[in-house]
C-alpha cells in the first residue's frame, strides 16, 4: 500500500510517476529488442519466454494493434526481475559502446592517412615508431602513389588502399570484409 508508514515517516512504495516512469522505459526497452534482427536478438541475454512475444510484435504490422502487442510485451517484461532487465541493458549498451569505439578508431586510422599525406616522411616516423611492425617501405610506396593519383585526378585507388594498409597496421583486430566506409569522400 502506497502512502506513508505511520512508524517511521518513510515512503512505503514508489509514488505513481515513479512507477510510470519505469514503466515507459520498460516500454522504450521493449521497443529497442523488437528492432533488433534475430542475430542480434541471439546475442543479448532475452529470456526464452519473451522471445515468443517479440517475434509476434515484429509480425504484426498494423499501427494499433502492434502498439498494443508492444504494451503486452513491456507487461511480460515487467514480470521478470530487475537483474535480467538490467543484463539486457547493459548487453544492448555494451554494443553501442563498442560501436563508438570501433568508428573512434577509423577517424584515428583516417587522421593518420592524413597526415602522412600531408607531413610525409616525419608523420611516417612517428607512424613507425608508435608501431613498430608497420612496412615503412610499402606506407612510403602508398603515400607517393596516392600523391600522384590526386595530381592527376584519377580515381582514390592507391587513397583507398592506404587506408586498408593503416587500419591491418594499427588495428591487427580489424577485417578487411566492411568498406572504408565512405571514406573515399574525402578524396
């Protein structure tokens, strides 16, 4: 029962919006799983009684009724504990972050091809010595290359593969399978 204990002056529960608040973001939660694919769905700790649930709310596609299977998901939500709502968010977060981090390190790789095309050969030193495994011969090859193909308008061939070259260099974890993404813009 909500209101005051007599005893000790304490609030015996949360008040009304508190409750609504926690509810609407249960809400917002549900919104986010039902917007995942079924791989990224895999990956999060969902328990296997809500997966049903969010696979019938990304089926339905009418504007009132899917409204209403989400508020009947966000209900199921709301029956289990706050220590498996609060696994699926830090999940969901932990991909952001690792997103944020993973385009922190492309704008570093980028600055650095920047740099090397406009210090040259005291860029390149720093380069090599932050990372001692880097080819200098074949980073110099690049730059020279990617120098020529500006002043002769041709296309980001050689600007392109200097990227690849830095990013395999500075980060060993990166694959070559995703694209400069967009990168061949700024060219």
């Amino acid at each position: 029962m909500r209101g005051v204990d007599e005893e000790t002056g304490e609030y015996r529960g949360a008040s009304r919006s508190q409750q609504r608040r926690e509810a609407l973001e249960i809400l917002s939660l549900g919104e986010r799983l039902v917007a995942l694919t079924d791989a990224q769905l895999a990956r999060l700790p969902v328990p296997e009684e809500l997966l049903p649930h969010i696979r019938d709310t990304r089926r339905i596609t009418s504007h009132i009724a899917h409204k209403r299977q989400l508020a009947f998901l966000a209900k199921q939500m709301r029956r289990q504990d706050d220590e498996t709502l609060d696994a699926i968010r830090d999940a969901m977060d932990e991909k952001g972050e690792a997103a944020r981090r993973e385009v922190a390190a492309m704008h570093r790789v980028e600055a650095w091809r920047e740099r090397l095309l406009d210090e040259g050969d005291q860029a390149l030193g720093e380069l090599v010595e932050q990372h001692p495994e880097a080819d200098r011969q074949a980073l110099r090859q690049l730059v020279r290359n990617t120098l020529e193909e500006r002043k002769r308008n041709k296309p980001p061939r050689a600007y392109r593969e200097l990227f690849r070259h830095l990013r395999e260099t500075m980060l060993p974890t990166a694959t070559d399978a995703d694209p400069e993404d967009g990168d061949e813009e700024t060219a």
